[in-house]
C-alpha cells in the first residue's frame, strides 16, 4: 500500500505546479491583450471651467513671480457652488 503523506505530497506539487502554469497563462494573456483607448472627456460645467481657468492664472502669476514651490491651496467658499474636484482632478493629473 502507498504511503499516503508521500500522495499527499505529490498531490500538493501537482497542485501547486498547475496553479503556477494557470498564473503564466492569464498573465500572458493579460500581456497581450490591447491596451483600453483613452477615456472620452466628460463636458465641464461653465462655473467648473471658469474655476479651472481662475486656478491656472494663479499658477502662471505664482511661476512668474517665482514662488512656483508646487503647493497650491485651493478654497471655495460660495455656498451652492458646483463641485468641481472631479474637473480638477482630471485637468491637472497630467501635470504630475
């Protein structure tokens, strides 16, 4: 009769080599696969664009006098305003 922990053991490498081979696999496929197109820009509300424009002609007027140390602190203070953190965030990740 076999040993059962030597089974077991086999077993386990068997189990183990499969799941390595399935890993390789998917990662190959995820590799070859195309990458997703560029995501369609979503349309900015009027007060949302004119906040982004306000933001960049603080960030023009800082690096002209020099003090572009890359901190800039926004506030909003209007109550009922739209929110525009998504717009923002989205305008300015190409910058990093």
């Amino acid at each position: 009769m076999p040993n059962p922990l030597r089974m077991s053991r086999r077993a386990w490498v068997v189990a183990w080599v499969l799941l390595c081979a399935v890993g390789i696999a998917a990662t190959v496929a995820l590799n070859a696969s195309p990458a997703p197109g560029p995501q369609p820009e979503k349309p900015v509300s009027a007060e949302c664009a004119e906040y982004i424009a306000d933001i960049e002609t603080q960030l023009a007027k800082a690096k002209q006098e020099g003090d572009d140390d890359g901190v800039l602190a926004l506030t909003r203070t209007r109550v009922g305003a739209d929110d525009c953190s998504d717009e923002i965030r989205d305008h300015f990740s190409g910058d990093r």
